[in-house]
C-alpha cells in the first residue's frame, strides 16, 4: 500500500465519521458502507502485519481502530 492509498483511505473515513456524527446515512448506506469497511479492515490487516516501517505501521493502525469504531457505530444503529 502506498502513502497515497493510506491518505485516500483516511479521508473516506474522516468523510464517513462526519456523516454518522450527522446522522446523515439511511439504512442502505450503512450497508453498503459496512461491505466497504469490511474490505477495508481486512486489507489493512494485511499490510499491518507486511509494513516493516513504524511511521507508517501507525497510521494504518489509527486507521484500523476507526474503521473498526465506524464499523461498531454502524452495526449499534442497524439493530433497531
């Protein structure tokens, strides 16, 4: 994974934490968003566990941890 598709993939979730912070996504789009999210996480799980480099390994971790907050804000509100 290059710098680029890190950068890309942080502002997809700043965009999606803005939009559950306004409740702005109907039912659908959450679960369209959660198949996205999946792929996400598991593709940076892989390059976690690949990337040698620590400046980089932290931010694929930060970005981890809030796919995997989107992910638990997105499976609380489809339960009702």
């Amino acid at each position: 994974m290059t710098w680029f598709e890190a950068e890309q993939i942080y502002h997809y979730i700043s965009q999606l934490e803005t939009a559950l912070e306004e409740w702005a996504l109907s039912r659908y789009q959450m679960q369209t968003e959660q198949v996205e999210l999946t792929h996400l996480n598991r593709k940076l799980n892989k390059e976690i566990c690949g990337t040698l480099q620590p400046p980089k390994k932290n931010l694929l971790l930060g970005l981890f941890n809030r796919i995997q907050q989107c992910q638990s804000s997105i499976d609380e509100r489809l339960k009702y």
